[in-house]
C-alpha cells in the first residue's frame, strides 16, 4: 500500500506575528512616554476620495491610536495642487511633535509622487521611500525600512533558523517592496537574484531558491512545481478575484494549495504579510521618534 499523505507547508501566521509585534510596540511606546513625558506622533495624509485609501489611512489611524501613539490625520479634496500638499509636508517636517509623515499612494493625477516623497524629512520617513533612506539600505544602513519588506524579514526570521548563505529569489522589482526586498536579504547574507517581467524561466529560478519571495501582482502566478521543496515562501501580492458566484475573494502571487504542498513554510493571503506592513509603521514610527528625540533605540 502507497503512503499518499503529502506534508503539508508550515504556515506563516502573519496577523499572529503582527499582534506580537504591535503589543512589543504599546509597551516600548508607554515605556518611552512614561520616561519622556510626551508621546510619538505619526501624520497621516490623504488627498482625494480613493476609497481603498480612506480604508488604509482609517486602519492605520486607528493601528497608531490603539498603540498608544498619537495619530494626526490630514484630509485633503482632490483638487490640492503639488505646491498646496508640499506646503503641507514641510509644515509637518517642522512640527516638533510629528515623529513619522506618511503620504498615502496613489496620489492624484498632477501630483508627483517622487516630488512629494523627496520633500519628507528623511528622519520622519516612515514609508522608508525617500531616496536617502532607498541609498542607506543598500550602503551601510541607518536609515528607515519600507515597512513591507521589513514585515517580509520578521516573519522570514521566525520562520527559519538562518539566513546567511540561503539562495534568495525575489519575484518584482517595485521600489516599495522588491528592491528593498533584495537589499534586506543581501544584508542578512543571502545570496539574492531579483527576477522581473524580462526574467527568462521564471520556474526554474524560482526552483533555485530557498527562500522565494513574491511580489508581482499576478494573481496564482507561482504554481506548486516551481516551489523548492521545503523551500520558505513569503507571498506578498494582494489580488482580488472574482469567484464563480458573482462575488470576489483575495489571493496572492503564489498558488497556496499548490505550493503548500510542495513548501517547508508558506504565508497565507489574507493574513500572511499584509498584517505586518502596518505593524512595521507603527514600529518605524518609534524608531523613528526614538532617533529624532535623542531616545534609546527602541528594543523591537
Ligand atoms: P508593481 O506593479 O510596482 O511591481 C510588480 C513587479 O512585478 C515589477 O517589477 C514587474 O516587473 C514584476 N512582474 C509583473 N508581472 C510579472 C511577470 N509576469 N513575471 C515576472 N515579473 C513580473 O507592484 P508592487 O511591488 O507594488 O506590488 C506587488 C504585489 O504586492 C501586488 O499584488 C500588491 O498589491 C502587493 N503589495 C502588498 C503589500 C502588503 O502589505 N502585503 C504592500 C505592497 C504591495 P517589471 O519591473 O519588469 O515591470
């Protein structure tokens, strides 16, 4: 008689992970506050009505409130001109009780996002994206950490025992996740390739990796067969599908019942590494303060 029970991935709990990481968080905040006499603040901007931003910048307010930090929220109509909304982060760069500046993306048609990113102060650049913390990621660190990829690296950690010497695949090379990706694993001594949409024989370098993390927006790209077997899999896309009756669910890049089977330890979506991305602000957002105001660095 044949054994047909397949092992099946560890999987990743990333809202587990994140409710780890937001409760180390409030006690570092408390601690900090109780010591210091005053609380970190974070800002948090909209421009425009984009329903799927409202929803972020009202978890995020809420995920910053809930941390014991201080939330300030700036709503602003669509029609803001670039100059009115960089008017606005400078004021915020200079407020003494703004730790963090978070410009929600997209912004609307008019506005430069890289204009808008490169006015942040990058000691308040929570987001991690302004071109001086891009450069101290790949020199010798310092800076803040895109708050995906940082997320990816936590639950990277937990879930194996090294880091060092592993052959790593990122699948994307965005500036908010697959390139700073590809830094934070090199600088965990990695050996790391970056694979994109000029990539050729995506499964077979997706079969060289120990770890595989993919970000491309591709709906199931990655199939059960170009998993490594045992292999880490970090699956940061969020896709929205429809389903056959008329309604619609989230799925990420990698094909999870497939590569589940085949995966030493796999992230779900929902509630892979989409819980810690917020988690990670909160975290930048303490780092950040902490460095600004002269506090110890926060132990998180
Ligand atoms: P981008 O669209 O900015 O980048 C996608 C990358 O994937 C590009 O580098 C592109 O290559 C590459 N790519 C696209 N199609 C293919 C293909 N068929 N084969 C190989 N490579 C391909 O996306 P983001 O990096 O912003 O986001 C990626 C995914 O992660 C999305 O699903 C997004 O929703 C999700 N996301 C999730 C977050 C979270 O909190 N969990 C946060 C941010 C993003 P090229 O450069 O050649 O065009």
């Amino acid at each position: 008689m044949s054994d047909t029970t397949q092992a099946m991935a560890t999987r990743i709990d990333g809202k587990a992970a994140a409710e780890a990481l937001r409760a180390r968080i409030a006690t570092e905040a408390a601690r900090l506050t109780a010591r210091h006499g005053t609380i970190a603040g974070l800002a948090v901007v909209l421009v425009g009505e984009d329903p799927a931003s409202q929803v972020y910048v009202r978890n995020k307010a809420a995920a910053t409130r809930a941390a014991g930090l201080a939330s300030f929220e700036h709503r602003l109509p669509a029609t803001t001109t670039e100059a009115e909304l960089l008017a606005l982060v400078a004021s915020l760069n200079r407020d003494p009780d703004i730790d963090g500046i978070l410009v929600q993306l997209p912004l609307p048609a008019g506005i430069s996002a890289a204009a808008v990113t490169a006015a942040i102060d990058p000691a308040k650049d929570v987001d991690g994206f302004h071109p001086v913390n891009a450069g101290r990621l790949w020199g010798d660190g310092g800076g803040l950490v895109p708050c995906t990829p940082q997320g990816c690296m936590i639950l990277l950690r937990g879930a194996r025992d090294r880091l060092a010497g592993a052959n790593a695949v990122v699948l994307g090379r965005s500036q908010i996740v697959g390139k700073p990706m590809a830094a934070l694993l090199l600088g965990a001594d990695c050996t790391v390739t970056v694979a994109h949409s000029r990539s050729r024989d995506l499964p077979a370098l997706c079969r060289s990796a120990d770890i595989l993390v993919a970000a491309v927006g591709r709906p199931e790209m990655v199939r059960g067969d170009w998993i490594r077997p045992g292999a880490t899999v970090i699956d940061v896309g969020i896709n929205r599908v429809a389903t056959a009756d008329g309604r619609s669910r989230l799925v990420g890049d990698v094909a999870y019942a497939e590569a589940a089977t085949v995966a030493g330890a796999i992230t779900p979506v929902p509630g892979g590494v989409g819980p810690m991305t917020i988690a990670c602000l909160l975290r930048n957002t303490l780092i950040a303060a902490a460095r600004r105001r002269g506090w110890s660095e926060p132990d998180l």
